[in-house]
C-alpha cells in the first residue's frame, strides 16, 4: 500500500464512546492505511524489526477504556484516546431543560393572568348571587316600614304629618316613592322642604324644614285683622291673631291682599328686602327693635323703596329697598343725633338712599 502525499488528509472515524485525538510530532508524513497487523506484517517481509508496542502513560490525559497502538516514528503520527467529560452532556442537557422551562414560564404568563382574572369574576359573581339569595330572603322583612321618625317641627304637629302620608305601614323602603310623598308635605304651605331617609330595619326618617317668619303684613278683613307670616322667599304661608303676634319681626305695610290665602306670593320685586330680613335677624335682629314699621312705597320710576318709622319718634327715614344691619346703625345714629338737637319732636324725614344724609322737614316731605 503506497503512502499519500501531505495534501491529502487522513480519515479517522471518531465516535462519542471512543474519540481520538491526532497529535503532530516533528514529521508530517502520510500515515499508512491499515490496521496495526498490516503493518507489522509488512515490516517483517521488509526485513525490519516490528516496531516496539508502547504503552500509553499513565499520567497522559485522554486515556480510553481500551487500549490502542501506536505506529512507528517513521509515520510521524500517534493516536491516543480521547475520553469526553460526562458533565459536558449534563451541562448541556440542563441548559436545555433550563431554556425549556424560561419558555413554558414565560409563554403562557399572559394566559395564567386571564386566568386568574377568571378566577377572581367567578368568584364575585358567587359572592353576589349568594348575597341576592340571602337578601330575598331577608329584605322583605326588614325593609317595610314600621316606625316614622319626624324631626325638626315647629308649628306644624307629627297628626297633621301622618294624614297627610296617609298610611305608610307596611310600605317597602325599597320601593318608597319620596318625590311623590315630598309633594304631599309641600302642600302645606307651612313646610318649605321634606327630606326623607330610609333606615334598617323597618324605619323611615323624615326632616322637615318649616318658613321662618321675617316679617308681618297687617291683613283687614270682614272677619277682623289678621297678621300674615311672610318668609326670605316672600311666600306669605300663615295667618295669625295679631294680638299673639310673631315677636321679634318687623310689621311691613303698604301691601295689601285682594283675597289672601295662605302660600301666595309677594311681587318679585320685594324679594330684595324680604331677603335682606333674613339676613338682619340671622346676624343682628336688635336694631330691627328700633322700627315699629316699615313701609314699601313706590317711586316714580316704577321701583319700591322703604320708609323706616322708628319707635317713640316722629322723623321717618327714607332708605333704598334692600336693608342691611350698617344701613339700620345709620339710621339710628342719625335719629340720635337729630334728637339731641331739638328736632325729636318734629316731624321730618331722613333720605340716606343716596349714601348722604338729607334731613327734611315736614313742608318739604313729599310722598
């Protein structure tokens, strides 16, 4: 058998239980083909000493479970064993188990999210049938009305509340219609508002807002004098003897009723000074004491003003229609000063609508 030449390379089978490694010594010559035998054979007809077998050293690494031959020198080549790490199929092994588990774990995160969403529904959706199936049971029961709570009365009584509800037992708070019960109440023209509250079990709570009186219109009549309450909404709502009269408001004429009955109107232009009321008796009532009346006029330019009369004098003070607790000191300071000057006991008129003081007697007071 012929040796190759250098361009040509050997072919060695190398297999994972038995791997060789080819190491290049000094001399790069073809290695001859055949098995160790062969060779040894054809030393021998060539009249050359086989070659001596040599061992591989013990402390070479690489060493294989089987034991191999080496060639010649004169081949310059030498094949030893190439044993594998088993830890490198285990490492790769795991990396893989390792990139298939990244892959299961972040595959399917979106789809264990809707999952858990899915979960979560479910379980409300229990929750709340659960919670209607208790409550057909037991709302019935606790939702009828037994009880009616009344606050904030004053002159209407709790008898005249309860006809006018008519009868409420057993009514469902669940079902309770407040707007057409509120509308029952405001027809009383005593109550400005009615609020209502359904409370468990069985209560239905009702506050009442009654018109606080700002001022009294004297009312003649066929069947004698009467005071009329009137409100800040200039909705006048009550008739009351005189004598009893509302203490602590004042007494407003020059109005007059055709035919009055109680939840009629004052003209919207006097909304300005009944609003005003309110505003003087919630802050400063005391400087209303000083006026017995107060009269609305009307002016030639179409607009109502007020005339103040005070009590114990006979100087009237002409003021603009919407009253305020500075405007009434005024008044009262200037009514002080003209009566320690003598003019007391004369008749005369004030105009401070103008924000100056005008002081007339009474051949100059016109209106």
């Amino acid at each position: 058998m012929s040796e190759s030449t250098l361009d040509r390379k050997p072919r060695v089978m190398l297999t994972i239980a038995d791997s060789y490694a080819v190491k290049l010594e000094e001399r790069t010559t073809a290695r001859p083909s055949g098995s160790a035998a062969q060779v040894h054979e054809r030393q021998s007809r060539q009249g050359q000493r086989p070659s001596a077998r040599k061992e591989p050293s013990a402390n070479r690494a690489g060493v294989g479970q089987h034991e191999h031959h080496e060639t010649s020198d004169r081949t310059g080549f030498r094949i030893e064993p190439l044993r594998m790490d088993p830890r490198l199929f285990q490492s790769g092994a795991a990396a893989a188990q390792r990139a298939r588990q990244e892959q299961d774990d972040g595959a399917p995160a979106h789809a264990r999210s809707q999952h858990r969403v899915l979960v979560s529904l479910l379980a409300m959706i229990g929750c709340m049938l659960l919670l209607a199936a208790a409550l057909s049971f037991g709302l019935p029961a606790l939702t009828q009305v037994r009880m009616i709570r009344l606050e904030g009365l004053a002159t209407v009584t709790e008898q005249e509340i309860m006809k006018m509800l008519g009868d409420m037992n057993g009514t469902s708070l669940v079902t309770l219609d407040a707007k057409a019960l509120s509308s029952r109440l405001l027809q009383d023209p005593r109550i400005a508002e009615a609020k209502f509250q359904c409370c468990l079990p069985n209560t239905l709570a009702i506050e009442i807002r009654e018109r606080k009186p700002v001022a009294g219109i004297l009312e003649q009549s066929s069947m004698g004098s009467r005071l009329v309450l009137v409100d800040a909404e200039g909705v006048a709502y009550a008739a009351i003897d005189p004598e009893s009269g509302a203490r602590g408001i004042p007494l407003l004429s020059g109005i007059r009723f055709s035919s009055f009955q109680p939840g009629q109107r004052l003209p919207e232009a006097l909304l300005p000074l009944t609003k005003s009321l309110a505003k003087v008796l919630e802050h400063e009532p005391a400087v209303l004491e000083a006026f017995s009346e107060i009269k609305v006029v009307q002016t030639g330019q179409g607009s109502p003003e007020v005339v103040l009369y005070p009590a114990g004098s006979r100087i009237a003070v002409r003021a603009p229609l919407e009253l305020s607790v500075a405007t009434l000191k005024l008044s009262i300071a200037v009514l002080d000063i003209l009566r320690t000057r003598g003019y007391g006991a004369r008749s005369g008129e004030v105009d401070i609508r103008e924000g100056t003081l005008i002081f007339r007697t009474k051949e100059a007071v016109s209106g």
